[in-house]
C-alpha cells in the first residue's frame, strides 16, 4: 500500500506543479476577475500551507490531500475562469516550469495567517480556562 501511495504522489507531483504555477500566473495577471483571484488565493495558500485538513501520517487518508482536495480547487477556479484566459496561463506555466517564482512574502503570510489562528484559540483557551465571559 505504501508503494502505491508513492506512486500516485510522484504522477500527480510533477503535474500538480504546473498548475500551481499557472494558477500563480492567472493571480498576477491584470484580466483574472477579481472572484477568480480569491478562489486562487484560497488554493495557493492550501497549497502552501504547512497544515493539512487530512493529516499525512494517517496512511491512505493522507493521500486525499493531494489526490482530490487539490486538484478539486484547481478544477474550481478552470470552471471559474474563462477559458481562453486559463488555457494561456497553463502553456506559460508548462513552458516555464523550471523557474519557480520565490514567494518568500507568500510563505510569511501563511505562517501569520496560522500564528494568528493559533494565538486566537490560545487566547480563547485561557480565557475559558479563567471562566471570564467570552
């Protein structure tokens, strides 16, 4: 089972790239309607995001996170999008799929976005823990 989870990782990895690429494009890019950008945003930042909704260490349920959640926010935004616009920004990205862009602002953002959370339910804990009103 581990085998074949290895497998479809490393299929799904290599194309999984690419469209992460070229919804970074489609982001950057002045004609994306401004519904589009967000739904962009909410898969990036999954994409990037150090915590999962499925866990890895949990063997098969793990796999879902590439396999179908992903891939399912792609889907969401080709549907939003028209579709000469996303066809344009795939190719750019297939052409340019060796040169990463550095979102170094990008991973700061996830990492604030998940400190907050964090801090927030800490604070909420302390508060409940203290019996003070919430």
């Amino acid at each position: 089972m581990k085998r074949l989870g290895r497998l479809f990782k490393a299929a799904n990895a290599a194309r999984l790239k690419v469209y992460l690429l070229a919804l970074w494009k489609l982001f950057k890019h002045p004609e994306t309607p401004r519904s589009v950008r967000w739904v962009v945003i909410a898969v990036l930042a999954y994409a990037l995001s150090p915590i999962d909704l499925i866990p890895d260490f949990i063997p098969v349920l793990g796999l879902l996170d590439d396999l179908v959640l992903l891939p399912l926010g792609v889907a969401l935004v080709v549907k939003l999008t028209p579709p000469a616009l996303w066809q344009a920004r795939l190719r750019e990205a297939e052409a340019g799929a060796g040169q990463l862009p550095r979102l170094l602002w990008g991973a700061v953002l996830v990492v604030a976005v998940w400190l907050v959370l964090v801090g927030g339910l800490v604070w909420w804990m302390i508060r409940a823990m203290s019996g003070a009103p919430a």
